[in-house]
C-alpha cells in the first residue's frame, strides 16, 4: 500500500468550504473568524490530521515553539541530560527535538556549527549544545546554551558541574580508606571537565603528601574498551595499584569488568571509584561507589535558561555550576592491612 500523502493547508480549506487565509487564521488564533467558522475549522484539521510543516509557520511567525538538544552521541551522559530537558520543557508551550551526530564528530571545524546551521532560524527557535568542542558565538537571532562545553566557560551561556572538586572528593574518599597506590583512568583530554578531574585527583593527593606516580594515570577516554585495556594493564603489574578513580562510570565499570577477568576482587582486591552516577552505577556488580554529578538537573537547568533567552527575558546567571558529592556503595573498602 503506497504511503498516504501529506495533507496540506489546501486540503483543510477545501473540506472546510473556507479559504486557505482563514485556515490560517485559526491555526494561528488571529482576529476576523466567527465562532462557529473557527469550530468547523479545528474540528476538520483534527479529523484529517493536519499538522503544520514547522518550516511554514517560521517563515509566517519567526517562531517554532521548537527547541533543539544537540549531542555527540546518545550514551548514559546524554540519556540522563535528555530527562532533565524534557522535565523542563513541560509547561513552557515549547516541544524538544534531539539531534545526534551519531558520534561522527571528527569535522575539524565543528559538527555543532554545522548542525546549528541547519537547524537554526527555520527548525529550532535557540539549541542547547551538548559538551560542544569549540567556542560557539553561536547564530544571529539563535540563542544557544553549552552543556559541559570543552573550553569550560566561554561567551555562551553554559551549564556545567563542579568536577575539580568531584576528582578531590573521589580521590579523598579512597585515601581516607588507607589507599595510598591510586590508579586514575583518565576522561578525554580535549575536554575541560575531564581535565578538572584529574586535577582534583592530583590536589587530593598531594594534599595528603602522596607524590603522583605518574605511571599509574592511564588513558581512560571515558571509553569502555579504552579503559579496560587501561586497566588490564594496571592490574597485571605486580606493583599494581590497591584503588582505581575512572573519570567516569562506565570507564568505571569497564575497569571492574577487567579486574574480574584477572581473578582480582571488588572491592576485596580493588577498590574502584567512578564519577557521574549515572543509572548503571546502582545496579552493576558491586554497585559502584561515585561521585554525583546532577546530569538531570543539568539538562533542566539549561532548558530553563534557554527558555529564558528565547523569551528575551534576562537570565539571573548565564553561567551555572552544580555540585557534586560522593555515594558510596559497594565498590570500595578500606585497605587490607
């Protein structure tokens, strides 16, 4: 059966016996249609499933009422980030459409300018980039708002979490509990918030007077296969490290993924730290000791302050920093005498 065509603004006239100006009129609640015309109307472009093409009513309104999210990829980050934009998307007469690059990000000139561009003006009314790699000044008339950018604070609104001092928590915690031989799986070393977390790592440890072995911080990537080559390494060494900080849960989790291969426990024989507590972080085995930081309310956050520039409202802030804490659960214990 060959697809039923789209049905457009000629048809809804044709079958409500009005013309396509006073179609118009009703789908954009303007003056200059009687009642009963504007109820026979709406009850036709029900009936027959009429929506308007988002492309239309930005060329007749300068409006979508359409906000767009654009992310590298869709991965446990993005997923959690994602339900924090649309719990704040509720009620704001806005709608959310997700773009992915589908981890096809290696343009040298930026897959965020790209995609803003063919995105903004006709499609999205402003975007919310998602740990975009370069300082967007972002479009003319397209507000934009950086989640986790990699240059850190830039020109544009950003909304980002507190990691320098989610490294030192999760480094403190694994000192506290006697560990002094700390491998740290690295996050991507082009992006800020990673580079914050190994900071905070290296802070912790020098505070408590421990040098930084240097051959203990291996690439994490926040990549699972990345991590656990990583950590295969660290572990197979006979100095092997007694604790792990992953700069992010599923390197984490990849990391007591390889330890379990080498026949080492968690945390009996390793203690291992993650950063984001993400969903998986709770249910994997053991549940993984982290750092939290808010990822939903970081989605929330920047929606709201998109919302707020779209409307020409001053924003309180233009640059929001969450804090992180610790959770501690399964995936770490003080060291064996």
């Amino acid at each position: 059966m060959p697809p039923r065509s789209r049905v457009t603004i000629k048809d809804v006239a044709a079958q409500a016996g009005v013309s396509v100006a006073t179609v118009s009129k009703v789908l954009n609640q303007r003056y200059g249609v009687s009642a009963e015309t504007f109820a026979r109307v709406t009850a036709v472009i029900k009936d027959m499933g009429y929506e308007a093409s988002l492309v239309a009513q930005s060329l007749r309104n300068h409006r979508t009422n359409v906000i767009g999210i654009l992310v590298a990829d869709i991965e446990p980050f993005s997923t959690e980030l994602l339900k924090g934009a649309a719990d704040a998307i509720r009620g704001t007469g806005f709608e959310l459409v997700v773009y992915s690059a589908g981890g096809r990000t290696g343009d040298p000139h930026g897959w965020e300018q790209r995609y803003l561009t063919r995105l903004s003006g006709t499609l999205v009314d402003g975007a919310v980039l998602v740990t975009p790699a370069v300082d967007l000044e972002g479009l003319p008339g397209t507000p934009v708002v950086a989640v986790d950018p990699h240059t850190g604070r830039a020109a544009l609104p950003t909304v980002d979490s507190d990691n320098l001092h989610g490294g030192r928590l999760a480094t403190e915690h694994l000192l506290a509990l006697g560990h002094r031989r700390i491998g740290l799986l690295t996050g991507r070393e082009d992006l800020k918030s990673a580079q914050q977390r190994e900071t905070g790592y290296r802070g912790a440890l020098a505070s408590a007077g421990v040098a930084v072995d240097e051959t203990l911080v291996r690439r994490g990537d926040y990549d699972a296969d990345v991590a656990a080559a990583s950590a295969r390494y660290l572990l197979s060494r006979p100095d092997r490290p007694t604790a792990i900080f992953a700069a992010n849960d599923t390197t984490a989790i990849a990391a007591i993924d390889a330890a379990r291969e080498l026949g080492l426990r968690v945390p009996e024989d390793l203690s291992v730290v993650g950063f984001d507590n993400i969903p998986e972080s709770a249910l994997c085995t053991p549940p993984l000791s982290t750092v939290q930081q808010p990822i939903r309310e970081m989605g929330h956050r920047a929606v709201e302050l998109l919302v707020r520039l779209i409307n020409g409202a001053e924003p309180d802030e233009t640059h929001i920093t969450l804090g992180t804490e610790l959770v501690v659960r399964q995936s770490t214990r003080p060291l064996n005498p």
